[in-house]
C-alpha cells in the first residue's frame, strides 16, 4: 500500500510502521487528505494478516502532530450548503467521521502504539490516545495537550472521552478546559503516556512493546472499568460541581466551549465509548457553529498565524537580519525589550543616562533568567549566554553597527528628539529608528530625524516579557523598507506585529482609554465601584476599568485631561469625570498603583481592595444590577471600544478589520470570545450596532452617536470583515 501522507513499511516480525509525515508542510496537520487516509490504514492494519501489530510515528523533527487543520474547517463550514437540517447532519457526519475512524482503530483486534519523538497537540494527541501504548521523548521541546478551547472549540476526535478515562475526570478538566500542553514527564505521571525514553528510542521502544505481550485493547473496553472520579464518586462530586462553579467564575459563561466540554464529560463518562463519541461529536458540532467559535477561529488561529508570518510585510523588501540593536532608555519598557532580543540571540545594546541605571536595566533580564533557571525551564549555560547578549552602557559610540534603535526614554518630545538625533549620527544608512513612544504622533517625533523615512513608531505593551503585541506605527514618511524591517525585527523577537497610521494614542491607547473612560463616566452617574468593575469582568474584560486606571495612573489622566483642555480652549467641553479626577489627584494625591493609592487600596500585606472613600466622592445611587440594567452596562463597555474602533478605521488609522480585532485581544485582553473590536460589530451585524449606539446615544450621551462611516457601511449592509478584510476574512467568511 501506498499512501500520500504516511509512509508505510512492514518489518520481519510483522511490524508495520505508519510514518506520517504531510508533503511541503514543516508540521503534520490532520488534513482532508490524512482524514481520507487514515481509515484506508486502519482497514490494512485489521485485515492484513502480514501486520501483527502496528506503529504510528512521525517523518517531521518536529513533531508528530500539531491537530486539525482549522484553516480547511473554517473553508468547509463556509461551503456547507442546502437546509438547515442538511447541514447540521453534514456538519456531524464530519465531525463523527474521525472519531469512527479512531474508535475503529482501537478496537480492531491489533495492537497499535504511538511513537512520539515531538509534539502531539489537539487532534494530534487525540490520535495518539486511540492506540494502545504511547512512548515519548524526553525532549525538552515535546508537549501533549488539547488546546482547542483556545480558540473556542473543543477537543473532537475522543480527546473529551479518552483523557478523563486515563487520568481522571478532574484532571482532564482541567487540561481541557485550561487548554495548557504537558511536557513528557509531567504527562507520564498523569498517566496518558506510557514510557518516556531518550530522544531517537520511542520507534525502538514501540517494537519493544509490540514484541512483548501486548493488549490489543484500551482500559475501557475491558470489564469492570471504572472512571477515576466519575459523576457519583466522592471525587466526581468536587469535578463537576467545582469544576462548573470554577468555569463560570473565570469566564461568565462567556465561552461556550467550556460549558460544552463539561457537559461532554458528565455525559459522556457515563455511558460506553461508542455513545460518548457520538455526545462528544454532537457538542463539537453545536460548538463549531456558535458566533463565538467562529470568531475566535478566525482571529485567535487564522489571523494569528497570517500575521505571525508577516502578512502586512510589503512584498519585493529582502528579509531584514537583525543582529544587533541599541536600545535607548534602561526604564521599565528598554529593560524588558533588551531582554526580549537577547532571549531571540540579538545582541543588545542598554543605554542610559547613568551606568547604574543602564546596570539596573540588564537587571531585570538577569532575575527573569534566574527564575528560569531555578524552574528548570533554562539551563545555566543559555542563561549566561542570553546575559552575555546585553551590554549596559552611557556611550552612544556602542550603537555603532546598530541594525535598529528602539528608543524608550521618557514620554518626553524634547528629549526623544535629542535621543534621535545622537543615535543617527552612529546609525548607517539602512539602518531603522524605532520610537516605543506610547502616545506621541510618530510623524512629529520623525522631525528631529535626518532620515524620516527609516523613522517608525515600534509600541511596546508592558511587562513586555509577556506581552505578545507590537503595535507598528507609520509615520507620514515611513518608508515601506522601514516597515518591513520592522516586521522583521518583531518576528525575530517572537511577538505579533499590527501596523496602523499615526495619530495621538495611535489606535491600542485610544480605545483603552474610551474603556477607561466609560468606567469613570459609570462611577459619575453613581454605579456603585463594585458593579463597575464586576460588569467590566463579566463582559469579558480581564481587569475592570478603574483597576486599569490605576495601573496607567491617574495623575497621567488628569495629565491628558488638562493638556487636552489647554488645546482646545474654550471649545472644551468638561464632563461629569473632570471633577473626579481633579480631586483624586490634586486634593487626595491618589495616583493609583503607583503610589499605593487609587480607586484602590493596596496594603502592604494583602490583596487590593477597593478604597472605600469613592463613595464619599460620589455617592452611590446604583447598587443592584438586575439582567436588563446588566446586559445595559456590559454593551456601554464593549461597545464605546468598538466605536472609537470604527472611528480609527474611518480616520484611516486602522487598515484591516484583522489588526483591530488582534490589537484589541493581544494588546488590552479585549474580550476574547467576541473575535476583537471589529469582530464585535460584525457579529452583532452593522445595522443593529448603529440602532442600539444610536439608543445609547440618547440615553447615555453624544459618545455613542454613531459616525459617519458605520451609518454609511450599514446602509450598503456591509461588514467590517468585507470592507476592511485581510486574506483570513475571506477563509472564515
Ligand atoms: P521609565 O521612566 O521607566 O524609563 C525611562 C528611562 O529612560 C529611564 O531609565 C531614564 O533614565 C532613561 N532616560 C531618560 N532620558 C534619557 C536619555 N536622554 N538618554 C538615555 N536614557 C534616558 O519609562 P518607561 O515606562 O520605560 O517608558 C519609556 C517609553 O515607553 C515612554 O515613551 C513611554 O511612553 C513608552 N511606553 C511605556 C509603557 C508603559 O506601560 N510603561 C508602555 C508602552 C510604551
């Protein structure tokens, strides 16, 4: 037999080994191709009296299996056609037919092991848990999970069923639910991996197994099985009730794949394998069609890795090597960059003012290594080696041979403009001009540039070590070279690059701060502090916006607040916050976090608390939230970003629905399970967002007056996604 994706080979002792290994691809994904071979397989393996026992094992360095390939589930769901009916049996024939497959694999009445020299993740290890025996490598680089509730799905080839059946209900739980891979060991004293072996040994040591005595079938095919804290065990009790408690804590019932994936274990663990299966595949299918799986798909997995291959690099730019870069300022934001490239092998430069403050800056880098190293997840030797890459120093001579300056001194034109210019005299002529400037338009900061065209606004989020957004800022003569030297400068150092046009916050800080606004504008009206923040976590935010406004710091609003009066003069229009702001700041000096005092408290000794003196400043006269008022304040906090968001496409800031949508996840944790700003008004349709703003509007103020651009678009009945799309938008569509 041949076959396009797995090479097939029979030794002398009857031994047939599967090698899958997809052709041009750098990682094996379980496309339609291997969705049409692998039953093909599993009828040799039961029928061919040659085979005595089978192996499954990987041709890619990489790994044997990285899972579904969500870019064909996007394109098929799309093309799905005829009623609703039809579809929905479609949608479930495909989605049962690998699970058929996979339960007809383990239970052909040959034994099968599962040889894993790397990775196997989702549909990967779903696989890998349908045979007999799994042995993997003790590689530092391996990892077994089931990472589907990621992007708002769950686990549908048996991982629902098998893994709880291996290692307990609770345990699988929260492996599925948390969606968070296993290294070998850790896996192997779960129980899901049999035997750990030494790089190059797993093919030996499946022979091994098969030429021993082994059991051609799974644990719960044999008589008496039972589920480690199934439903009416004692533990069963503290899984499902805690587990379910747990969930909507952390997500609010948000995301419907985690309440599907516990209804698939209550369920499914209760009765045998072929009707779990079936359970599984009917809750994989209801979840695949809701709004929020779709829009995670598209942003958390195809726009994901769109941009991480640099989809808004212009074409015909040579791929830009950047070896060694000069960051200027060692403060919070150049010490974390300076360890981000080391960590990527560039070799940093940390200039400051002071050698000591350039030394405290390579601190920080020094106590990230050494907690790896103390975790076991860095040896000694790469430390020292990533610690060797970061020079602190106060001379500009050490920029010299600089590929790219990454400046980030204080927020400051005056300085940034002396910083520009004593770093070009060093620069060669290609070399780029980065400013992690967070609010200062980038065209007015390329002034104090000899060469603006090379000049790029490279915004940083902070702690930048967990950070996975880079938000690229154009300035008016930013060459398209600059930009995409830029993209690969920020591929290099492993983070998601978004490119959008100048203008004052550019796009992430505006948004941020209408989230940050409207919570303040709440807290004027009386809201009580509590169900401010309460909604703003329940709508899908990570923090609430008053917690956020005490990490930006409040003094920086009241900051803004008078610049931006001071501009407008008379034309400014003060809001019921002013006064707020200006007695937290100038009477009460509460600054936030920094200070250790804000809209919050934070003792020495504990958790935050929220001051209970704001009530003093405004007095309370909302403090119930029944679902109707609820529902009210979660739209004014989603939707107020998602306007300012339509307001920044229609002022050519943003250029794709794409960027919006990943800027807005990556860059201020906005509500995963809508898909991002852009998303959102897609999901709720055009149309309908404008009327319920336009209602908003007159209820809550001028802010939520729809513009131009959003009335216009849904006159025509557009999307976001149509109008503004990226290659992904036309996939997912
Ligand atoms: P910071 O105050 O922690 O650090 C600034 C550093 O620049 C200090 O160490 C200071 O000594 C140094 N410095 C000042 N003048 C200098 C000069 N002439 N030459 C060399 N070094 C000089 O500030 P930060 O929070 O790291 O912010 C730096 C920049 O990054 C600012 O433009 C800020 O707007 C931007 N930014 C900050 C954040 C954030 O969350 N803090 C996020 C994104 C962008």
């Amino acid at each position: 037999m041949t076959y396009e994706n797995f090479k097939y080979e029979l030794d002398d002792d009857g031994i047939a080994v599967f090698t899958f290994d997809v052709p041009g691809r750098s990682m094996n994904t379980i496309t339609a191709g291997v969705s049409r071979e692998l039953p093909m397989i599993v009828e040799q393996i039961k029928t061919d009296p040659a085979i005595k026992g089978a192996i499954l094992t990987s041709g890619k360095p990489t790994g044997f299996c990285a899972g579904a390939d969500l870019g064909e589930m996007g394109s098929s769901a799309a093309a799905q056609q005829g009623s609703a009916e039809d579809r929905l049996k479609a949608a479930f024939d495909s989605s049962y037919s690998l699970n058929r497959v996979l339960r007809a694999m383990e239970t052909c009445g040959k034994p099968i092991a599962c040889a894993l020299e790397g990775l196997a993740l989702g549909g990967g290890l779903e696989i890998a848990l349908a045979t007999h025996y799994r042995v993997a490598a003790d590689n530092p680089k391996s990892q077994f999970g089931l990472p589907e509730s990621k992007v708002g799905l769950l686990p549908g080839a048996g991982g629902t069923q098998r893994l709880p059946r291996l290692i307990g209900v609770q345990n699988a739980a929260m492996m599925i639910l948390q969606g968070e891979p296993k290294k070998p060991q850790e896996a192997k004293a779960l129980g899901f991996i049999h035997e750990v072996v030494e790089p190059g040994e797993t093919l030996r040591a499946a022979k091994k197994w098969l030429k021993g005595s082994p059991k051609a079938t799974q644990p719960w095919d044999e008589k008496g099985f039972r589920v480690k804290d199934g439903p009416y065990s004692p533990g069963g009790g503290m899984a499902f009730v805690g587990g379910n408690a747990v969930l909507m804590k952390q997500s609010y019932g948000n995301y419907p794949a985690q309440r599907h994936i516990m209804s698939c274990l209550y369920e499914g663990i209760q009765v045998p394998m072929d009707a779990a299966l079936r359970i599984e595949s009917r809750y994989f299918v209801k979840t695949l069609q809701t709004p929020q799986a779709r829009a995670m798909i598209r942003s958390l997995f195809l726009s994901m890795q769109e941009l991480s291959k640099g989809a808004n690099r212009p074409q015909g730019v040579a791929k830009y090597e950047v070896k060694k870069v000069a960051v200027v300022g060692a403060g919070f934001m150049g010490a974390g960059v300076a360890y981000v490239q080391a960590m990527a092998g560039v070799e940093s430069i940390l200039i400051d003012t002071t050698i000591e403050a350039a030394e405290k800056g390579k601190d920080y880098a020094r106590k990230l290594v050494e907690k790896r190293v103390a975790r076991g997840q860095m040896t000694q030797e790469r430390a020292d080696g990533v610690l060797a890459l970061i020079k602190p120093t106060t001379s500009y001579d050490d920029v010299k041979g600089s590929d790219l300056v990454i400046e980030a001194v204080f927020e400051n034109r005056e300085i940034k403009a002396e910083v520009t210019r004593r770093a070009e005299a060093q620069l060669g002529p290609d070399a780029v001009f980065g400013s992690n400037t967070s609010t200062l338009p980038i065209t007015g900061l390329a002034e104090a540039s000899e060469r603006p065209a090379n000049f790029i606004g490279v915004h940083f989020f902070s702690p930048v070590d967990k950070m996975g957004l880079v938000e690229l800022i154009l300035g008016k003569q930013t060459s398209e070279e600059t930009l995409a030297k830029a993209i690969d400068y920020v591929l290099k150092i492993k983070k998601t690059p978004i490119v959008v046009n100048d203008s004052r916050g550019f796009y992430t800080s505006r948004v941020v701060g209408t989230f940050i606004g409207e919570g303040l504008a709440m807290l004027s009206e009386g809201i009580k502090p509590a169900i401010i923040e309460n909604i703003a976590k329940q709508a899908g935010m990570p923090v609430g916006p008053l917690s956020l406004n005490d990490e930006v710091a409040i003094d920086l609003s009241w900051k803004i607040r008078e610049q931006t009066k001071k501009d407008l003069g008379a034309a400014y229009k003060p809001t019921a916050v002013d006064p707020i702001i200006e007695k937290m700041v100038v009477e009460l000096q509460r600054f936030g976090r920094k200070n250790g005092k804000g809209f919050y408290d934070y003792p020495a000794d504990g958790k935050k608390k929220l001051w209970p003196g704001i009530t003093d400043l405004v007095p309370t006269k909302v403090d119930e939230c029944p679902p109707a008022l609820k529902a009210e304040f979660i739209k004014r906090i989603l939707y107020i970003q998602a306007l300012e968001t339509a307001k920044c496409f229609e002022e050519g800031v943003l250029m794709t629905a794409r960027d919006a949508d990943i800027g807005s996840i990556l860059g201020w944790g906005f509500a995963p399970y809508t898909g991002g700003t852009a998303s959102l008004i897609d999901g709720v349709g055009v149309q309908a967002f404008v009327e319920q703003c336009e209602a908003l509007a007159e209820k809550y103020g001028e802010r939520f007056r729809p513009t131009a651009l959003l009335k216009e678009m849904a006159a025509k009945g557009e999307t976001f996604y149509g109008r503004f799309g990226g290659a992904a938008a036309k996939k997912a569509a």
